[in-house]
C-alpha cells in the first residue's frame, strides 16, 4: 500500500501543474476575435443576413458609407450595427396594434 500512496503522491505532483497551466492559459485567451473595423460586403451578407441588393440601397439611400480600397467595397461595422438598431426600433414603432372593440 505504500508504493500505492507513493505512486499517486508522485502523479498528482506530475499532472497537477500541468492542468494549472492548461486553465491558466485558456482563461487568458480571448473567447471571441477582435471586431473589424470595416467589413466587406461580402462579409455584411453573411453576418447579418442581408442581400447585395439591400446593402447597395443603403448606400444609395444614404444609410450606409461605402469606402473603396482597391476595386472591393467596404462598410464601417458601426454604421451597419446603427442602422440595424435604428430599422428594429422604427419597425416596432410603427406596428400597430389591432383594435379592440
């Protein structure tokens, strides 16, 4: 039985500074990568479930800036983030309730 308590003494000191480091390193990683400044159209499509032809009337209608870089356009993801804020909250505003008689 002594070389059993031995044995477990000797493991516990070999993997437990192990484990602390794996938890020490985990914690300190950021859980989600750092937001894009701009992003490309391509991109507005995919994260937030919008077609070309409703980015590109934004633009149109003054919503959104595009910026050019090399023959890509680009949007500020603060811009695209307001003006979906601005369309729910106006949705809301102009449901209207069904009347009670």
């Amino acid at each position: 039985m002594d070389g059993l308590k031995v044995v477990k003494v000797f493991l516990q000191d070999l993997i437990r500074p192990i484990v602390v480091e794996a938890v020490k390193e985990s914690i300190q990683k950021p859980a989600v990568a750092p937001v894009k400044k701009y992003l490309s159209v391509k991109e507005v499509e995919e994260l937030y479930n919008m077609s070309t032809s409703a980015i590109y009337d934004r633009f149109t209608t003054g919503v959104l800036t595009k910026v050019k870089n090399g023959g890509k356009t680009y949007v500020l993801t603060e811009e695209i983030e307001n003006s979906m804020w601005v369309k729910k909250f106006t949705d809301k505003k102009e449901r209207k309730l069904p009347r009670r008689n």
